[in-house]
C-alpha cells in the first residue's frame, strides 16, 4: 500500500494527495532539492546521536547560576546496554502492532493533550515562578503599559537592569521583543498586572495545542494510524516543553504558532486550497512577533513555496511566499512605530545580525559561542551612546563594522588552527544539541517564586528562594524526581536523535522525501545552521525538539513493521550451514559399516 493516495480525476483533485513516484515524474527540481536537504539532515543530526553515546553536556553544579556548561563522558557499555533492551522492548511491542493500527487516534490525541495540559499546570501552579532577566523586562514593560506608563521604554529612568545597559532602554537593544510586549500587554490587560501567571498558563495551553498540531502533522504525511499512535506517546514523553512552560518569554506561544503553521502549509501543498496557505502566513506572522527567531520557519515556507510553484505550475504560490515575507517582516515595524507612537520615543535599529555573529564566534563563560557582552558593548560603544549625545555620524553601520573586524579576526584564527576550530564547533554544537534539560528545569530554579501566606509565616518578602520552595518543585529541583528526570531526559533525546536520523534515511531510501515530508527537517536544518554561527544557548534549542517526532515516529513504525526478509535469510542459510564434526563422524560410521560387511 502507497504511503499517499495517488492522484484522483476530475473535481476530486482539489484534495489530492500526491505520490512521491508521481511528484518525481513531475519536478525532478523537488527530487533533487529535498533529497540534498535530507543528506545535510541526516549528517547534522547522525553526528548528533553518535556523539551522545559518547558524551552529554550538563549544566555546572557548581556554576548552575550562570550556565557554565560541562561536557562529560558517558558510560558507553551502559548506553549500548540501554539500546539493546529498548531495541528488544521495541520488537517485543511488534506483538502488538495490530492495536495500535486499529486504536482510536483521536481519543489518543486528545488524551496526549489533556495529559500535556495536566502536567503543565501542575508545574506552573505548584513552582509559581517569578520572571527575571529579559523575561522581567518584557512583564515590566507590558504590565505598565497595560496602565499607561511606558517609562521602561524611555532611557535615563528608573527601569530593570538599568545598569547593565547603561542607562538605555532594553528595547533600543531588542525592538524585536515589542510584539511579545503586545501579546503581554493584552494578557495582562485581561488578567491583571500582579505576576506573569497567566502568561505562564498560556505557555501550557500552547504546548497542548502544539502537541496536538504535531500528531495531525504526523497522520497527513504517514497516513497511518500507528505511526501517529508513537507520535502521540513520544510527544506525552517529551516533557522539557511542560516544565519550560514556567518561563514568560516567547518561546512556547511562537513554538505552537509555528508548527500550527507547518500544519496548515502541508494542508495547502495536498489540497491546493488556497485558505490553508493564507491562515498559515496569519499564523507565521504572529509567531514571528512573538518570537523572532521564528524567521527560521519562514525561510522554510518561502523554500518550499518555490519549489511548489515550480512542480505544480501553481505561480499564486509565488504571491503566497512575498505576502508571508512582507507580512512577518511589516508587522514587526508597524507594532515599533506603535509602541514609539505611544511612549513618546524613538527606539534604536536594535542589535544586528553581524552583532550575534560576532558573539556566536566568540568564546563564553557558559560555553563556545554562548551569550557574552561583546555584542552588547560593541553596540552601546559604537552605536548607542554617538546616537544619544548628538554624533550626526552616528550609525549602526559603526558598531556593525567594528563586529566585522572581530569576525575577520577569530575566522582567521579558525583557518590557522583547524583542530581548535573542529573543538570549537563542535563543543558549540553539543553543548547545545546534547543537554538533554535544554534548561527547562534551569529556568525556573535559578529564579525567584511568589510565597504563600505559610511561606509569608516564615520568611520576610513576597518573593522565597528555589531552596525555600515546597512540593513538587523541591523534589524536582533538588530530590530524586530531578534525578530521575534527567535520565529519562538523557535516554530519551539520545533514541529520538537516532531513530530521527534513521528516519531521514528510511525515507530517502522509501522514496517519501518530498516538500510535505522534508519541511520540518528544513526548519531543524536552519536551526542547526543558525545556532551554529549565531548566539547559541541549549534553551533556544527546546522549542525545536518536539520537530523531531513525526520522522522519529516513521522510524520506529517502520522497525515494527519491517519484514526483515534479508536477515531471515542469512539466518537460515547460518542453520542450513553443514557441521564438519558430524559430517565426519557420519562418514567414518558408514565406512565401518562397509568393513564389516566385507
């Protein structure tokens, strides 16, 4: 049976889903273009799983404030051991592959969720987490917004941080974090301005929605009802997201509108219908405002737009991928003109993207390429201060060619010495890619939480340390359960990276690589690329994570389903291979009989 339905005749084509046979026949542009992609894939991320046999990057006890980073060999003979017996787990459950093909999907969809949704607000609720950081200037500048006061906008005044970015407005660094400040701003205009709760549940509420957005994602490019069936129980494991949700940042919001609009996408690339492709850039563009970094998503889309436009002949795609570029990149400008209009400021360009190349090439306290000031300072030096004490030459392009120097210089170091480059690279990568927390726990221990009145009883403030907490956060962050968390955390990224790369490969080799398929690979593939070069943390990564499933998902479907034809075969012709002891013994025994005759 064909994974896609072929095309049918007549007005039955508007919901076709083609073949990957018959896609081939047509564009061998799309043939070629996703299977490049899937070999760079598999390559990123089979590097990935092979080393986390090897190692696993862990956040310093010792320095677990400022996110040093270790990088500490794994017990290889364990890992193996852990494989095998999840290997021989995985085809014991071939037993009962005929359930999960006749299972209930959307019963199971809506049990992941409610699961998902569960787990969240128990976190949030019992952790009550307090933003710091950029999170506190986000809630600071939302919540006294919602009253009319905007003085965390202006420079010179009393706002969070004002030391650290001397004396200037957060958002003359970032103007991109204006759109998460609106999304705020209306939460906190809804539920109140006294603490970023709500803006925490939300988070849970988004996981939720992606989640589920991921699991119908996974039975429009499978179409099989096992192959969701794992999906659905990997995304109830994958929890980093659940326990992130206590960060009130952008994060998870733009996550859930950015997969929602991947759905939609696949949607319009199988039925042709055009309001799947229009509410998919509505979607893109809100995730982008709430986060930026979503612009990964939409290099993507316009990438795979253009190799629709040329497979189908469908040139309204061409108008699609410049609506969704002009209407991501317009919306960031028209909501910073709003926030000026009303502040009564104008907000500096913000930190370029040669600014985060030149901290994403640099070395770091936490680890190779991680957050340091460079960026910073060489914007407030070169660019901030000319510009607000009247320099008329002022320019980012100032601050923008003196990070061009650094760049010049530490690529130059990098061709000079190739073994410090690879260990460079390559300790970026992992530290990244290989913390299997990705900070989800590290977000909400390292920051205060809102006391109880019984909390109030016993410490002066409103506010009591990680070590003060009680409940479930206590045995998460310093108990048993956090043990046990990080090894399920540790276990679990290392199989979902090694069944994701198989995934690639079985798909490559199945012929079901296409631009439904390979879109999500796409978006991982920048992010990988990104967060090579740029600003990396291993928090930026999380959001990512849950992209890996629906291939991973294929991949062990595909293990339970196999034949294994070729193995069987070797196996037997092992038990049909003559013993030289019997064959001799027989021999001697039918020549004795001979002799005895005579």
């Amino acid at each position: 049976m064909s994974l896609f339905s072929k095309k049918p005749q007549g007005n039955a084509s508007r919901t076709a889903v083609y073949t990957v046979e018959a896609a081939k026949r047509k564009s061998m542009t799309e043939y070629i273009t996703v299977n490049i992609i899937c070999l760079l894939v598999f390559i990123a991320f089979g590097y990935i799983a092979l080393m986390s046999f090897f190692q696993t990057s862990v956040i310093d006890a010792n320095n677990y404030v400022s996110e040093k980073i270790l990088f500490q060999s794994d017990m290889i003979p364990l890992n193996l051991l852990l494989t095998v017996l999840f290997l021989a787990f995985l085809f014991w459950m071939r037993r009962f592959y005929d359930f999960f093909a006749k299972v209930n999907i959307t019963a199971v969809e809506i049990g992941m969720t409610a699961l998902t949704v569960f787990l969240g607000l128990l976190w949030v609720m019992t952790t009550r987490s307090v933003p710091a950081a950029d999170s506190y200037n986000i809630f600071e500048a939302a919540t006294g917004a919602a009253q009319g006061n905007y003085t965390s906008m202006q420079n010179g005044t009393a706002f969070y941080n004002q030391a650290f970015y001397n004396g200037y407005s957060y958002f003359h660094f970032y103007p991109f974090q204006l759109g998460f400040v609106a999304f705020c701003e209306f939460v906190y205009r809804l539920f109140g301005t006294d603490n970023s709760i709500p803006v925490q549940i939300i988070n849970v509420l988004c996981t939720g929605a992606a989640y589920f957005a991921l699991a119908r994602i996974t039975k429009l490019l499978f179409r099989r009802k096992s192959v969701e069936f794992i999906a659905c129980l990997l995304l109830a494991a994958c929890l980093q997201p659940v326990l992130f949700c206590t960060f009130a940042y952008g994060n998870i919001i733009g996550m859930c509108g950015a997969i929602w609009a991947s759905l939609l996408l696949i949607k319009y690339f199988q039925t042709e219908q055009y309001r799947w492709a229009v509410l998919a850039g509505v979607l893109l563009t809100f995730a982008t405002l709430i986060k930026y970094n979503n612009l990964i998503y939409l290099v993507a889309f316009v990438i795979m737009l253009l190799i629709h436009i040329v497979k189908q002949k469908k040139w309204q795609s061409a108008v699609i991928a410049a609506a969704m570029i002009v209407a991501v990149l317009g919306s960031n400008s028209l909501v910073k003109l709003h926030y000026e209009n009303r502040s009564g400021t104008q907000f500096a360009e913000g930190v370029s993207q040669t600014l985060y190349l030149d901290m994403g090439l640099q070395e770091s306290y936490m680890a190779p390429g991680w957050y340091g000031t460079v960026a910073k300072d060489t914007y407030i030096n070169y660019y901030l201060t000319p510009k607000f004490h009247g320099d008329p030459n002022a320019s980012l392009a100032n601050a923008n060619a003196k990070a061009q120097e650094d760049i010049d210089r530490r690529l130059s170091a990098f061709g000079k010495n190739s073994e410090y480059a690879l260990d460079f690279f390559s300790k970026k990568i992992l530290s990244q890619w290989n913390e299997p927390t990705f900070e989800s726990i590290w977000v909400s221990k390292v920051k205060p939480h809102i006391a109880t009145e019984a909390d109030r009883a016993c410490v002066k403030g409103d506010t009591i340390g990680s070590e003060q907490i009680k409940g479930l956060p206590q045995l998460v962050y310093y108990k048993s359960l956090g043990q046990a968390l990080e090894l399920h955390f540790n276990f679990y990224v290392q199989m979902l990276y090694i069944m994701f790369a198989a995934g690639i490969y079985v798909m490559f080799i199945n012929k079901k690589t296409n631009i439904e398929t390979v879109l999500l690979p796409l978006v991982l593939l920048g992010a990988f690329g990104y967060h090579l070069l740029f600003e990396g943390k291993s928090q930026y990564i999380l959001t990512y994570i849950p992209l890996l499933i629906p291939t991973a998902a294929y991949a062990y479907n595909t293990m339970l389903t196999g034949k294994y034809t070729r193995i069987k075969r070797f196996f037997e012709k092992i038990n049909h291979i003559p013993d030289d002891t019997a064959d001799i013994f027989q021999k001697k025994k039918k020549l004795s009989k001979k002799s005895a005759k005579k």
